[in-house]
C-alpha cells in the first residue's frame, strides 16, 4: 500500500484559443476535473495497479464529494475529513505549447490536523508520498509530519516531491534543507530549479534524489534518462504521474534507474492528453 497526505482540490483547466489579451476577451475551451498533488499522484498510481490510499480534509460541499466520489471510482482508498470550509480550487491556464500557468486556494485542506488522523489509516503502508505543499503550512503541516512518523514507526519508506520553487522560497529553503535531513527521504523528486533553490547538493538530502527535466526526461545521480518524444498537449499532472511510476516501480524492487525508465515513459503519456489524471 502506498499512501499520500495533502490536497483534494478542484482543477479548472483553462486552454486559450491563442494568447490572452489585456482587458480583452479570448475564446478558450474550459474543463472542470479533479487535482490536488497528492489526489493526482494516487490517481496514477491507481491506474498503474497499486494499492494506493488518500488522507485528505475538503469542505462538506458538491464539490469535495464529486471529488471523493471520482477519485473512489478510479481505484483510490480515500480517508477525508469533512470540514464546514470550502473544497480549494486550482485554475491552470495552458498555453498552445503546453505549458501552464496556475492559481491557488487550498480552502479546506490546509486544515487537516494530526488529531483527524486514525490509526486504521496507516495500516499496510510500505511507502508515504508527501508532496512539499503539504509541508508548507500548519496544521496540515503538523498532520503530515505526524503521517510521515506512523508510518516510519512501522518501517515504511519516504518519499518527497519538492513541488514548488515559488512555495519553497515563501517557506525557506534552509528550513526546507532542515526538513529533509531530519526526515531522511528515501526517494526526493524535483526540478533542477526546486532542487537549486534549496541550495544543498541533491545526494545530500534523499538516498535517492531524482531530478525532472521535463521534456527531456530525469537525472539520477548523474545519468540522465531521456523521454520518449511525443506531441505535447498538457503538462499538468506530469509530475505525478511520474512520482507515482517510479515509488510503483520502485516499492516492488527497481533499481533508481530502472524505475526512471518507467517513470518517464509513464510521464510522456501523461502529457499527450488534457487534465492532471488518466482518461
């Protein structure tokens, strides 16, 4: 069982016709899906046949429940919190070559407190995926951190996504580097630019740090793994897709560069299609 901690949200994918104007109307096709980092990387884990569980807080309204509701029927063990705030929403502006511009609010899932979690949560997990996001703000900072000691305290494996320059520069890439030597993250995904700012040699802070390069795939300790070359659609959910690829390869034995080379190809197909999940 691999389990993930952190946001739920509502993506609102927004692809323009062409460049948005200045005080000006562009036509744009408009889609409405489920995101949230650790939801879309259980997601793709789900679909690639893992047992995989979600620990989550969303708001008590249509939205958090079609959003519970869609990630259940794509395999995902979901343990909410209900909470009288609302579900967070992600608007993601694509651009014709797509790349994506986002914007944020976590609503309910910055709540979670370690108080919400239960035993019963931790049972059989050999893995903990904990994106950044879910360490940049108390009190879902707190729970996450109390996650990640449950499941360490019975033997189960880390891993990390950095996910974020601009989140790591507003919480502190020393106290981000401080976070990472007490925790002892088995696995550390990032960009090369998250992994720079940090400012620590990657080696330094995970067993096994692997760095995304996007189109021209990821680097582990020091051998680049490239991806197979396809037609870009949508980036969104990428990320995931392949953390959630390599921890699956990775928890049943790979070697690092074994479960790049499947993280990436996994990853390529993620990008061919709109949205942050698979069809």
């Amino acid at each position: 069982m691999i389990l993930s901690i952190g946001d739920l949200l509502l993506d609102i994918t927004i692809v323009p016709d062409g460049p948005l104007r200045s005080d000006d109307d562009r036509a744009a096709k408009i889609t409405l899906g489920g995101g949230g980092q650790p939801a879309n990387f259980c997601s793709w884990a789900a679909a690639l046949g893992e047992p995989v569980r979600l620990i989550t807080r969303v708001g008590e309204d249509d939205h958090g429940r079609q959003l519970v509701a869609d990630l259940e029927a794509r395999g995902v063990e979901v343990c909410p919190t209900w909470a009288p705030e609302p579900t967070g929403a992600i608007a993601v502006i694509v651009s014709p070559d797509g790349a994506r511009a986002m914007a944020t609010q976590r609503g309910a899932s910055v709540g979670l407190r370690p108080d919400d979690l239960l035993e019963e949560w931790f049972a059989d997990v050999k893995l903990i995926h904990v994106p950044a996001y879910s360490l940049f703000v108390d009190p879902l900072g707190k729970a996450t951190r109390a996650a990640i000691s449950l499941v360490r305290d019975s033997g189960g494996m880390l891993s990390v996504d950095l996910s974020s320059v601009a989140g790591i520069l507003e919480y502190g890439p020393a106290r981000m580097a401080y976070d990472l030597a007490r925790l002892k993250p088995e696995l550390l995904f990032g960009t090369a630019s998250e992994m720079d700012t940090i400012g620590v040699p990657p080696e330094h802070l995970a067993q096994v740090p692997v760095i995304k390069l996007g189109p021209a795939g990821c680097s582990v300790f020091g051998r680049q793994i490239p991806a197979p070359a396809v037609q870009r659609v949508d980036a969104t959910g990428a990320g995931d897709a392949f953390a959630a690829a390599f921890c699956v390869a990775w928890i049943h034995g790979a070697t690092p560069v074994e479960a790049a080379e499947r993280a990436v190809i996994v990853a390529s197909e993620a990008v061919t299609r709109a949205g942050a999940r698979p069809n």
